[in-house]
C-alpha cells in the first residue's frame, strides 16, 4: 500500500511524523515511526526524520509494508515474582516493560522473560501472549497474573470476565479531588481521531463503547495532586489514565492523556517522572485449582516513593505523612 500527497500551506511548521499520520488515518504514530525508521516514508525522495518541519509543498511518499512476523522468544532477563505454583505466577511487573511482543516492542517484554525462566505457559492466548490473562500498560508497574496451564487459563479469563478478582491501584492525579472518595461511570471505546487513545463518554454517545466503572479513595493531598487508591470494577484499555484524564484530573506523567509534562511545587520545577505515576498494588483472585482465595501486595516502586517525598519537601510537608497514608502499600 501507498500514500502520496503534498503538504498544504497550512501544515507549514508542522512535523513530518505528525502530519503523516494526520493525513494517513490508518496509521498509529508508533506505526509511522517504524516506517521512518525503515526509511520508507520519503520527502521529495529522500529519507527524512520525524522530527523534520515541513515548509509546505514537499511531496511525500508513505510505502507501508507488511511487519514482519513476531514470536515470543525466550531472553534472560531479572523479573520480581511476587508468587508461583504449578498453575499460576504473579510477577511485579516494572514500569518500562510491555507484556508481549508487539508494534515497536519485539523484545524485552514480560513474555520473554517468563519463557526465559524455562516458565512453561498455558496455550490459552495466541503465540505471542502465552498465558497472558490480562494486561498492565508499559508504564504502569505493578502485580499482573499469568497462567502456567489451559485449565489454569480458562478459570482465570472468566473469573476477570465475572469481575470477581479485585484489582487496587495507587495513583497520583493532578489537581485537588474535593471528595474523600467517588467513582467514575463513563463508557470507553478508541478514540476516533487519536487511535493510539481511548475516550471517555456516556455510552449512548459512542456506538462501540464499553461501560467502565472506577471507585476512587484519597489516600493524601500534596500541593497540586491528589494520592489516591484505586478500585477497578472493569478492565478495559487505559481505564484509569482515561477515566480520571476525563474528569480533569490526568495521573501524573501521562502525557498522552494531557498531564503536565513538568510539575511544578512553589516556583520549583521538579525532574520529570518518565512514566505513569500508576501502579498495580494489590491483587486479589480465587485460585483456580484450590478455590483458595490469594490475596498479592506489591509495594510502590522507590521511584514513586523518591517523587513523593520531594513532591511533599518541596511543598513544605511532611514526608512521613505520605509514607503514613500509604500504609501498607510502601
């Protein structure tokens, strides 16, 4: 397949990645990236970079080329197991790693690095999520269940399914929340113009929406931003960044949902996080075989603690109040 126009007047100064991918709406970012990469978007027939401002009247030629087949490979890479059995192993998974194989993330990813093990997975999922029963975002860390066997894999996807494993998350989200404790109801479906995105909107809006719900608690309130735990009660892409991005209070450090790229305490601006202050702290299911209930805790990872703290000194508070809020989720 390919795209062939010219850039209009008006997209003068714009970007070469983010015009194309304006004007070739079957195209992710992520997937326009690799194409520049690959060399096989060309500017007046030549190779460009992304980051090029267009002055307009550049002829630009987009060859899109089928991907080249992916598998999950086994790689020796260090994973923080929280609990295993015969039939299930829970890792902590850290902020940075994608789950499976995928566009722009053929390596590195949980799945290889549980087949690394020699981790044997159920056939549960396709060829690139072996055991795979749900996901984490790459930068959201935190507790994620896989399956190690088919039976194992088939309970779990309905217990996800029936919503009856419990799911907390800590979040840190822009803006003071006025409440000590709320939810959002607000079906999701893709963004129509951002594939790349979800949105947020009530269902009779959006045709392929799905409901969505979301309980929240104040854990503390610290200058600008709110902690707050999280409640999951469905499991769909990007619930929480989306959800809470809705309602104008993004989770700090996700930029794609509108969250401020640098924070800012008093006059000081603080380093920029580099992730999604999001993490899966808590995770509760009944367990396939036994029936048993299992109930997994990951503490929040030193990185979102050292944010935290210098969020709370440089606004004059006293970091020992967070920690306290926090409670057992340190």
């Amino acid at each position: 397949m390919k795209h062939d126009f010219v850039v209009l007047p008006e997209e003068a100064g714009e970007r070469l990645d983010r015009v194309v991918t304006s004007r070739c709406t079957d195209l992710s970012r992520t997937r326009v990236q690799e194409l520049i990469d690959a060399a096989l978007i060309l500017m007046n027939g030549r190779a460009a970079k992304g980051s090029y401002r267009l002055h307009g009247g550049e002829r630009i030629t987009v060859e899109v080329q089928p991907r080249p087949l992916m598998r999950a490979e086994a790689e020796s890479i260090p994973l923080d197991v929280v609990y295993e059995d015969d039939d299930v192993v829970a890792v902590n998974k850290p902020a940075g790693m994608v789950v499976h194989a995928g566009a722009g993330n053929p390596s590195g990813t949980l799945v290889n690095a549980l087949l690394g093990r020699g981790q044997t997975l159920s056939k549960g999922g396709d060829a690139l999520r072996p055991g795979i029963v749900h996901r984490l975002d790459k930068d959201t860390s935190g507790i994620i269940l896989v399956a190690k066997n088919d039976a194992a894999h088939a309970k779990l996807g309905e217990a996800f399914r029936q919503r009856s494993v419990k799911k907390t998350y800590i979040a840190l989200v822009e803006g003071l929340l006025r409440e000590d404790r709320g939810r959002i109801e607000l079906a999701i479906a893709r963004d129509p113009k951002r594939r790349v995105r979800m949105t947020a909107r009530r269902s009779a809006v959006l045709a392929d929406a799905r409901e969505a719900r979301t309980d929240w608690r104040v854990l503390a309130r610290i200058d600008t931003t709110t902690l707050v735990e999280v409640q999951l009660h469905t499991g769909r892409t990007h619930q929480i960044r989306v959800h809470f991005s809705t309602v104008h209070h993004p989770v700090v450090g996700d930029a794609l949902y509108g969250a401020t790229a640098q924070l800012e305490v008093g006059k000081i601006a603080l380093p920029p996080l580099g992730r999604n202050f999001l993490h899966a702290a808590r995770l509760g299911f009944t367990h396939p075989r036994t029936g048993a209930w299992i109930d997994l805790r990951a503490s929040l990872p030193q990185q979102l603690r050292a944010f935290l703290r210098e969020l709370a000194v440089g606004a004059g508070d006293d970091p020992q109040r967070i920690d306290a809020a926090l409670g057992d989720y340190l």
